[in-house]
C-alpha cells in the first residue's frame, strides 16, 4: 500500500521525530510512504479564530497538494488535524461559496487517518509487540485528546496499541477525558483559563505514579511539557508513534527531556513482501 505523510505544522515544527517514527512503523509492515509536497497547515488555527477568508487559501493548498499525489491513503501522527480535515475543511470552502472544492476537500479527508486509525482499522494491527516488535519497558500513562476522543471517536484504539508494547505498563489516567487546556488559539486567548486546565492536568498524570505521559497529538504534548517545565515538574510527554517504532534493536532513549525521540538509524527501510510481515532481519 502506498501511504501519504501529513506530516503537520506542529510535527514538523517541533517534533520532527514523530514524522519519522510514523514512517519507520508503516515501512516495517512493508508499505511505501510518500510525502506530498507542497503541503502546509490544515487550517485550523484560521477557522478556530474566525477567519474563514484567510482559512481558504490554506485549505485549497492542501487539498491541490493530497490530489496531486499518488497513494492509497494518507495518515498523520494527530488527532486534531485529521479532524479539522473532515470537521473544517469542507465548510470553510462551502462557506466561501467554492462547492467544488468543499467536494475535493471532503474526497481527501475520506481518506486520511489519524496513526492509531490506520492502524487498527485499515492495517489490522492489534498487537504491537507481534506485529511491529515495539518495546518500551516503562510505566506510562495516556491522555486522549479532545479531538480524537470526540470527533474521530478513536476510542480505546490508542491504548489497545500501547497495551500490547512489550514491558510498557500502562496506567489509567483520573479524569483522562478532561482537556489540557491548549486548544490551538485558546492558550493563548484565554491563557489564566488555559493554564488553570493544564496544571489540573499535570497533577492527575503525577497521581499516577508516573511522571510519563503518552498521547496523539503533538500539540498536548508541547502544552503538557511547556506547562512542567515552568513550574519545575517531572511529568515528560512522548508520542504514541515514537512508542510504537521502539524496538529493542533501537529503543526509545529517554535521556533528553527536550526531544524524546529515536536518534539512531534511518527513516526508511526495504520493503518487505507482504504488508503484514517485518522486513527479513526483524523490526529496526
């Protein structure tokens, strides 16, 4: 199968290791990843502000970069992207009065997952240790962010997947449906309120017992960590995909508060024969 990268303004800005790992999982189960170029925002922090006009270029750039490519499917490491792809997208055009492109805009939607998604419901992963040797020996927690809990409906996907990691420990998170207070635009709108939400957030993944908390969208990931890091706590974040391309040959290293990311190797892998069997040698 032949798999787009969105890659994300947030991924690509602040953690370019998430694109990375996202590929290194889809090459070990032997699918091609293209990346479409000219590809951009999604424009959502446009539209969650107001500024339908400003938001229709920025849609248009993306649906003319994702129909110009050639591939199966398209996925992004986010659940708040994919979202405002299907939730978004369509109505700014719509709004604008280009029908035509509302039509192009849903088209690309329909076939763009959140990581997770594509993974349970497209590539039928239900075991992450037999299907793509992930390991990750620590104890962790897991926040469901508001898009994907709400709008995708991903549901337990995420934590089925992270379940089944080798020697990951996962603990239930107190009041995991409650927001952490980004909201794109919000945090920086209503930041007493913003704040108020995060630090909620921060003591509940502390009462767990566990100062690491995994999630799907690198935007929570930046507000939990920025949040910890201002008043001095423990709690560190890491992307499901990077949890999911661990293995033991090349492990998540966790020594870098800043960036935890893979270091080692590269993004691409031969591919293997068939979809659902890891490349000769085993998973990277």
């Amino acid at each position: 199968m032949k798999v787009a990268l969105f890659a994300t303004c947030i991924v690509d800005a602040m953690y370019p290791k998430v694109a990375l790992a996202t590929v290194r999982i889809l090459e070990r189960l032997g699918h091609q990843v293209v990346f479409p170029p000219g590809q951009g925002c999604c424009s959502q922090m446009h539209v969650n502000s107001g500024y339908i006009e400003d938001a229709l270029p920025v849609v248009r750039n993306h649906v003319e970069a994702f129909t110009s490519a050639d591939y199966d499917v398209a996925v992004a490491p986010s659940g708040s992207c994919v979202a405002s792809l299907g939730h978004q997208q369509p109505m700014v055009a719509r709004k604008c009065g280009d029908t035509a492109l509302a039509e192009r805009a849903e088209e690309v939607a329909a076939k763009t997952y959140e990581l997770s998604e594509l993974l349970v419901d497209v590539l039928g992963i239900t075991n992450a240790a037999e299907q793509l040797g992930s390991y990750f020996p620590h104890r962790i927690t897991y926040h469901p962010s508001c898009h994907g809990l709400r709008l995708l409906g991903l549901g337990d996907r995420p934590t089925t997947l992270l379940s089944s990691v080798e020697g990951l420990d996962l603990v239930d998170l107190p009041d995991a449906h409650e927001c952490c207070g980004f909201g794109g635009t919000f945090s920086f709108k209503n930041p007493d309120v913003s704040g108020a939400m995060v630090e909620a957030k921060l003591k509940n993944i502390e009462s767990t017992g566990t100062n690491l908390c995994a999630g799907g969208d690198a935007s929570c990931q930046l507000h939990i960590s920025g949040a910890a890091r201002r008043r001095g706590s423990e709690v560190r974040t890491v992307h499901i995909a990077e949890i999911l391309a661990s293995t033991r040959a090349n492990p998540l290293e966790l020594d870098q508060i800043a960036e935890l990311s893979i270091p080692h190797g590269h993004a691409t892998v031969a591919p293997a024969d068939s979809a659902s069997v890891a490349p000769s040698g085993g998973p990277r």
